[in-house]
C-alpha cells in the first residue's frame, strides 16, 4: 500500500506542477506578455491544461484511488495523507462525471458568452446577451444533473468553489442576514452624508506603491516567497508555497482603491504562503475554499486595514508620503471617510455596509434561474426591483444592472456568494481573535500583527485545503458559518461612525 | 496521409508549446523569480521536461514518423512539411538512440560536476574537478557510441548544435583560420596601445537602457512581440514567434558590456521574430543552429554596431545622454576605443581579433579528450602551453585558465565551436549582403536598417530551423562555411586602426 500512495503522490504532484506551469503562464499574460504573444500563449494554455485535465482524469489515478480508499480508514482522518486521498477523490470523481462533450461545448457556448456580453454591456442592450445566457444556463442545469440525486440544483455549482456545502445552509445563512443589513443600511441612510473628497484628489503612483508595501511588509507578507506587479485587475496567483504573487493597479484619483487592493490581496497571498510544507505538491497546498480564502483577505482589507487601531500608527505615515493631500486632514476625517457608506449601483465598488445586499441578490437570481422559476427575459426587471428593495436604488441602465459582471457569461454560477460568506467567515474569526489576543488592538494600533499572523497560520493557513470550510471554521470558532458576528461588527463600528 | 500529417502536427505542436512553457519558466526564473521560489520552481520544470520529454520519443510520435516518411519523398523537398518531417525524424532518432538509463546517469554526474566545478574555481583547485570531468567525458564517449557508426566520434556532439555538419569540415574551417589570425594579431600587437579609459568610468544605468532601446527600435526589433528585462547574464528566449524577448544587465563601470550585449542579443531576438508564421508551433520556428543563430547575434553587435558607419549615426546621439563621460571624446577615439584589441585570458572579455582563437584552444581540447589521445589530468597543461602559442599570454591561475568556463562541467562538449562558425557566418553573410545593397554603409550611418533587415529575413529568418545550416549558408552566399570572409573582415577593420 506504501508503494501505491508513493505512486499516487507522484501522480498528483505532476498534475500539480502542470496547474501551476499553468498560473505562471497566466500571471505572465497578465503582467508583462507583449501584446504580440496573445495567440501562441493561448495555445500553450490549451496544451498544459488538457494534459493536467488528462492526468488528473485518467485510468491510472482512478485505479489508485479506488486502490487507497480502503486504506484510508486506517489512517488518522486530520493527517495529511488521509486529507489529500479524500479530498483527491471528490475532485476527481466531479472531473469523471462530467463529460467530455459536456465540457467542450460549455468552453465553447462561455467564450461566445463572454463576447456578447461584453457587446450587450457596451450597447447597454441586455437582448443581445440573452440568448447566449439561455444557452449556459441549460449547460450549467446539465451540469448539475451529472450530480444526481441531490438536495438542491445549485448543490453542484456551490459545492465547486466552497467543497461539501449545502444551497440550505447558505440561504439560512443569508434569510438570516439580509433584513438586519437592509435595517442597518436605512438607519446610516438617515444620516448626514461624510464628506471624503480628499480620496478624490491626485495622489502620485510611487508613493502609493511605497506606502502599499510598508504596509504589507508590516502584515508579515513575504517578499523572499513573493513579488508585487502591476495588472489591469489586481489578483493573486502561486507558482508552488515558497512563490506566491499579488498584482496592484494605480488610479491616480482613487488611492483608496490601490492601497485597500494591496492588502486585500496580500491577505490572500499570506494564506497561501503560511500552508505548511508538508502540503507541498499537492491540491491541499490551497485554500480550503474561496470563502475562506476570501476571508483572510477581508479580514487584512476590512477589519485590519479600515480599522481606527490601523490608522492610529498609519495614518502619520501617510500623512507625511502625501502632505499636500493630506495634511489638512484630520485623522478622524480620514477614518470615517474610508468607511462612508452610500448604497451604489455597482458590486466591486461597495462598501462594507452594503456589499453583501449585492451578494445575496445576485445568489436569489442564480437560484431561482437554476430551479426554473426565473426566465433569463426577467432578469433585469427582477433586477432592478431587488435592487430598489435592498439597497434602496435603481440602475437607471442595464449596464449598470444586470449586465455590470462578467461571471454569468463565463458561466460562474455559484461563485458570488463566497464573496459574502468570506466577510462573514472574517469577522467570525475575529471574534475569536480577539478572546485569545485581547490586546490585539493595541497591538495593530503600534503597527504590529505579529500575533495576529501567527495566530492565522496555526488555525487557518498551515492547514492549506485539508478541511471543508464549515468543519474549518467549525473546529477554530466552535459553531459553522453564522451571520452574527458580522452583523456586530457592521453595528458596533458604524454605530459609532454614523451615530446611529 | 492527411490525417496522419494532422495527427502528426497536432502531436508535435503539443511537444513544441510544452518546451515554450519551460521556456517562460526559465525566463521567470532569471528574471522576476523570488529567491523562495527555487525547489519548487525545480519540480514544475522537471515535470514539464520529462512530459514533453516523454511525448516526443513516444511511440506514437515514432509510428507517425515512419508511415509519414515515404510522404516526404512525394513532397517538394524545400517545403514547410518535408522540412518538417525530416528534421523531426532526425530529432526524435537522435532522442530514441539514447538510453534512459544514461539521461539519467548524465543528468546526475553532470549536477554534481557543476557544483565540483564552482568549488574548484572558486578554490583555484583543478583537482577538486578532475574526477568530474573525467566521468563526463566517459559518458560523451558512451553517447557518441550509441551514433555508430561515425566518421569522427566527435561528430554526433557537434551534430546537436549544428545538424549535419562533420568534424572534418569544422576542422578544416579552422586549420586555414588560425594561422591567419595568430599572424593577424601579432602585427596588433606590436602597435601602440589604444586608450579606451573612458569607457571604464560611470555610467548612469537609465541611459545606458534608453540609448539600448533607441538602438535595437531602429535595428527594427519589435516591442509588440518582445520585451527587455534585466537578468544576471543577458540571454534571449522566446514563446512562440510573437513574444521574443531579451534581458540585459547593467555594469556601471563597463557601459560598453551592456551596449553590445543590447545588440547582440537583439540580433537573436529579431531571428526568431523573423521566422514565417507558417511554421508556429513546429520545431522550425527556431533558428537553423547555434552558428546561424550566432551569426545573427554578431553581425549586429559587430559588423553593425563596432562599425565606423554606425557610430557616425549614434555617437552624437550617445555623447547627448553622456556629455559628462564622453564630451571630450572624439567619434575617432571612441571608435579605436570601441575597437581595442588586447589579447587575455577569458574568453567571454575577448575582442573580435582574439575571441576565435579562444575557441579554437577550447574544440582542439574537446576533440582530443574525445579520442582518447589527451587525458583530463594534462588539461591545465596543455590549456597554458595553447594560449602562449595563440594569444601570447598565459593563465598565472587555472581560474583564469582551465576553469574560467561552465560548458565542460554541464557535459556541453560541442557547444564551443558554434560561436568562432557564427563569426564566420557573419562575415561570408556581410560580404553578400554588400553585393545586394550597395549603399549599406550609407544607409547604417543614417540610422537605417530596414533594408539590412529586410534581407535577413528574407534569406535566413523566414526559414528558421527548415535548413541544415550549411545547406543555409549555401542557399544563400553560394559556398559552404569559409574563413576568408572573416579574416578580410578583420584585415580591413584593424588595418585601418592599427595602421598595418
């Protein structure tokens, strides 16, 4: 049996190595590929990823699975082995059950997809995009049925991004949420709009990419096991622990975004190089979902870095890399002005306060198209009036409705609300932080994260992709996903921002 | 036989992005890497390789070839598809040939060589090398063995850098070559020294990038498929013929290393830019061998840029960046300067009058340790008792001897010859080039190279790897590879400086 786990080990650490061959040739497209290079590195893509594909779906590593799975229980269930066996299994046994037609056809429908909607949203006629929606949403209701018998049609499509969860617990989850953030968003409403012009105003690259870096240096991201570039969108990517990337983009009118972006990305990034070492090579070497990944980023972003702690020590430093921006401005100022709440038409540019309410529509939307009880046709009706109803606003265009993402064209049902569930996950963690760190504000509010960091790689990043998130968070904070704590933080810290 | 050429070409294409993938995690790895990120940058790569590896020596590649072989007899033999076939046919035999067993063996004595060899420099310890080599050179015998049989057993090394040519002719080549040369170089050196001084004070490294840059724009490099980054050594790599790019490196105190080592290895680059489209992703989209490769490199670097005709175009346009450093400096002066011959003991310093000889020493060795009639342990000997012959200096260290060079320590027997050919290519190449554009010179000293280019691609990029390379030379000048070219190259150049 030793010798068979020997065999599959070096199995997947080949298909591992082709992912991350794979990454690499993504950053590089994204960062410094001359434009010329567009048609040979599609090629190059194709070719590494069908093998990985072929690898990874293959006779051979199905043989040794059903081989190792006995073996299995005899093992320890937290130890590496038996995590990575396991998890192995359930991602191939999703890989094997879809076919390959299935897939060709769903590349092919997603890449027409994506043009139309790129053409719908520049002409802000959603007609032009709906057909091509129509279409993937069949392939993605095909989809689901590959995974028959199961609770709920979008079980599937949820279960690719956040492993082993339910449609049930993520709409209890969110029922639960919505009408205390709704109520919360009307009480801030209420109140005399912060003025944060001074975000408005030209801040020059360099000294937001120096005050970026002091600050993510200071989080404890790795720059002997990392690098920062620049990309159109910012993102994070990894070419093994030991070499985990972020990319930043620069608005010279809009600091706030690069330098929020910044740490939002180094918390993702920071996950990633905390996994343990044992875990290298191996599909456990990763978060265990992208609402936990999401998570660690919040929290760096959010509940770190939108802080008055934070700002304490940071707020000088920035004070003196922008004196003619800022030095008029007060500190407080400057805080409530990174955290002014204002109900917006557009998701990515949301503030805590309301981010979710664009998270939880668009889960409704996806449900409901998945079970049939929403036509594509009524999308952007249903849209609009959604969007009046949580955030008290309506898209006066469909460009700046329905058609603002790219997900749906690209078929990615079932992602949005991870972006929700990491806040949640976020501020659950930092409950818990926070009774064994008591001094952690004082501790950020002296620019150290230290404990903080710690703290992070020994329940949550050392263990890479070995836990399902709800057993996760289950085994740091006692209880799964829960919306309360977040709905005490959004409380307890516009309470004081806003007077509520 | 259509499909099967299909199959064929969607095989090797496959081979060909595979090698591309290795190429851009090569180039990161120079380039961008963090430190960190070196074991498991070495996995990807082993992976990649031995995939790629396994692919093309596959039986399936083997089956394609021989039922594809009586097709190529029906083809025209110059077209893309005979060239094709027949060059993949001689790759995969010489792949197939070669034992498993003995990659492996090779991989492994040729790792520990490498190491033994840093050691043994850095300790001045020719000993500490000794048994290294001496087991490298067993296994080039064992290699050229499995060639058998062979006019020369030296022929089967020089056959993986410059398909189809013979040890006899390089030989030959270089017997007429030498003597010339020596005699060339002793006339040098009874003339005065020239003073380069200004060259060896500092020089900002932003210019020094901005003059390169402007330099290889009007060379007709092109930035849409291609970039400049900086890299420890200046090498050249390409993924795909649309995205070729170049690293240089920047000596504050040696401006001119950078200037020329900008041009030569644009003159790789615009090779491989040069290639016709229609042989993306096969084996040719390559250049013809490492001396037609070399060639490119040098015509630029040399006959282009250390010529009179250029500087009348760019020295004014340098003295501008530079006016502090070169303000005083005649364009004569610079010229001589730029020109300056000097025998020495590391070849890489070389100047066009001595760098062949250095060669010359290098392949008289290789052969010799090849057939047996020099022993590894008389090589710092007879290395010493060659350069007082050739170049009249002696080596006081086995450092600055014996040991200055990586090749031998990596197993690369073969390799040394290509670069004293790629100056010879460059001058029978110049000579022709002259005859087809007769203002050349004119044209050089107004900045203009499009014609100059316009030639190369059309008598030697165009055709990347289609033709063995003196099939290539022959094509296009009407003669095999000859040294007179070079030697009246070098004649006319120094006789004017050196007043001979």
């Amino acid at each position: 049996m030793q010798e068979k786990l020997e065999k599959f080990k070096q199995l997947i650490a080949q298909v591992v190595d082709l992912g991350r061959a794979e990454a690499l040739l993504g950053w590089d497209q994204l960062t410094y590929m001359p434009r010329g290079g567009a048609e040979d590195r599609g090629n190059i893509l194709e070719t590494v990823a069908g093998l990985s594909h072929e690898m990874f779906t293959s006779k051979e590593m199905g043989d040794l699975l059903t081989e190792l799975a006995p073996y299995v229980d005899t093992l320890d269930p937290d130890s590496d082995d038996a995590c990575l066996i396991k998890r192995t299994a359930h991602d191939y046994e999703k890989s094997t059950k879809v076919p390959t037609e299935w897939v060709a056809e769903f590349a092919r429908v997603t890449t027409l997809g994506q043009i139309a909607w790129e053409e719908a949203k520049a002409a802000d006629d959603f007609e032009v995009f709906r057909p091509h929606l129509e279409k993937v949403m069949e392939l993605r209701r095909a989809y689901a049925d590959f995974f028959k018998p199961y609770d709920h049609v979008y079980d599937p499509l949820l279960d690719d991004f956040e492993p082993g969860m339910k449609t049930s617990e993520v709409k209890a989850i969110f029922d639960a949420l919505r009408p205390q953030q709704v109520r919360l968003l009307k009480e801030i409403a209420a109140k005399p709009v912060i003025d944060d012009s001074f975000l408005h105003i030209p801040y020059e690259e360099q000294g937001q990419w120096d005050f970026g870096v002091d600050v993510i240096t200071r989080f404890g991201y790795d720059w002997n096991r990392g690098r920062q570039d620049k990309s159109v969108h910012p993102f994070t990517t990894g070419f093994g622990i030991d070499d985990v990337r972020i990319t930043t983009r620069f608005d010279p009118e809009r600091a706030a975004s690069a330098l929020f972006s910044t740490m939002h990305e180094a918390g993702h990034a920071m996950y990633e190089q905390g996994v343990s070492k044992t875990l290298r090579r191996t599909p456990l070497a990763n978060g265990a979902s992208m609402a936990v990944h999401e998570s660690q980023s919040r929290m760096w972003e959010n509940l770190v870095g939108r802080s008055k702690a934070f700002w304490q020590f940071f707020y000088p430093r920035l004070v003196k890399q922008f004196p003619a921006q800022l030095g008029n401005v007060s500190q407080e100022q400057f805080y409530r002005g990174i955290n002014k709440v204002e109900p917006s038409l557009i998701r990515v540019e949301a503030d805590e306060a309301t981010y979710n309410l664009h998270i939880m529509l668009r889960l409704e939307l996806e449900i409901a198209l998945m079970e049939g009880s929403l036509q594509v046709g009524d999308l952007p009706q249903v849209w609009n009036r959604k969007m009046e109803e949580y955030l008290g606003v309506v898209p006066p265009t469909n460009r700046e409705g329905v058609l603002q993402d790219v997900h749906w064209s690209g078929g990615m049902m079932g992602y949005f609300p991870t972006y929700a569930l990491g806040n949640l996950v976020s501020a659950q963690l930092w409950e818990k932080i926070h009774l064994d760190i008591p001094n952690l504000e004082k501790q950020i509010s002296e620019g150290k994260f230290e404990d903080l960091l710690h703290w992070l790689r020994l329940n949550i990043h050392q263990h890479g992709a070995k836990f399902e998130p709800q057993v996760l968070v289950k085994r740091v904070t006692g209880s799964t996903i829960q919306p309360e704590p977040y709905i005490r933080y959004l409380r307890g810290k516009y309470s004081e921002i806003y007077n509520l």
